[in-house]
C-alpha cells in the first residue's frame, strides 16, 4: 500500500466513523418479559429505550438476532467500543506516522560527485571536473545518506562505505533501491 492509498484509506475510515450516532456507546441488557434477554449497544447506559439503541447482539423474542455461535456479549462489547478503539488506533498511527517522517527527514539521499571511482569526491559536478582533468576520469555521481555520510566522515572516513544509499536506517523504513526520498 502507498502512502497516499494508506492516506486515502485513513480518510475514509475517519469520514464512516465521524458520520456515526455520537458516542460513547454502552452494551445494554434488557431483561423484561417483551425482550427476554436482549443484548444491544445504546448511547445511554441501562436503557430500554428503543429509539436508544444502536445496534442489537441478541434479540429472543421474537427470535430475530441470534448468532450461531453464541457470542451476543462479546459482540456487543466489541461494538460498544469500536469509537473510541478507532480514536485511539488513529492517534497512535498518527504520532507514529509523525515519527517515521522526522526519521525520513533525517535520512534522505544526498548526490556526491566523485572524479576518481570514490576515493574522493564533491559536493557539485563541476568541482568533480576540475580534479577530473588530473585524474582523467570523467566524474561520475553516487548516492550516500545525508546523515549518516556525515557521521562517518566526522569519524574520520575518506571516503563513503557505511553510508551509501540507502543507509540500514533507510531500508528500515522502506527507502530501497531507486527510492528518490520522497
Ligand atoms: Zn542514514
């Protein structure tokens, strides 16, 4: 999934949830001699008032919802919290997503132009060219992580071989191959 499917995805699921009855939402049993045992998910809690209700697990008389397998009450539960789980789901991805994209700022392709097969090189083409014209080797250009490449050199490196593009941290974070860091 891309990150704009993931976004569009992410839209679509706050939009159904944003249209919903407003919450919090509350499993209710009624327990009276029209209902028997019903099992419903209300917006007020302990009530038995229809126009209350958001959904029903368990309906048994007359016999209108009654799911095979028996689980009316975990059902329900589940329904009752659906809001405020998704609320919380979505905040979480939310400060996740934040943090993936610092750490994407942070380690993004930088262009070096190396006029000697990468035993030096240079910040522009140009400055590549003039050391090509001792060297005799046209400049050509290679991809290193902006910070790690400045970890490295700062550790006293000459030249690149840690910090090519993509970095361990980048492929972490599934900047491969051809990734351009957008
Ligand atoms: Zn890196």
């Amino acid at each position: 999934m891309t990150s704009s499917e993931h976004t569009g995805r992410e839209a679509e699921i706050r939009a159904r949830w944003n249209a919903t009855t407003p919450g919090p939402w509350h499993v209710t049993v009624f327990d009276d001699v029209h209902a028997m045992n019903l099992v419903a998910v209300a917006t007020v809690a302990d009530t038995d008032a229809s126009s209350e209700i958001i959904a029903a697990t368990l309906v048994q008389a007359p016999r209108y919802v009654d799911v095979a397998d028996g689980r009316w009450d975990e059902n329900a539960e589940a329904i009752a919290n659906a809001p405020s789980d998704i609320a919380y789901l979505l905040g979480q991805n939310a400060l996740l997503e934040g943090q993936l994209a610092m750490a994407r700022e942070i380690h993004k392709p930088e262009t070096r132009y190396t006029p000697d097969d990468g035993e030096t090189s240079y910040d522009t083409y140009a400055d590549a060219a003039e050391i090509s014209k001792i060297t005799d080797i046209a400049p050509t250009q290679f991809e290193v992580c902006e910070h790690c490449g400045s970890i490295e050199m700062d550790a006293g490196a000459t030249e690149y071989r840690d910090s090519l593009w993509p970095c361990d941290t980048a492929r972490a974070l599934g900047l491969g191959e051809g990734a351009t860091g957008e």
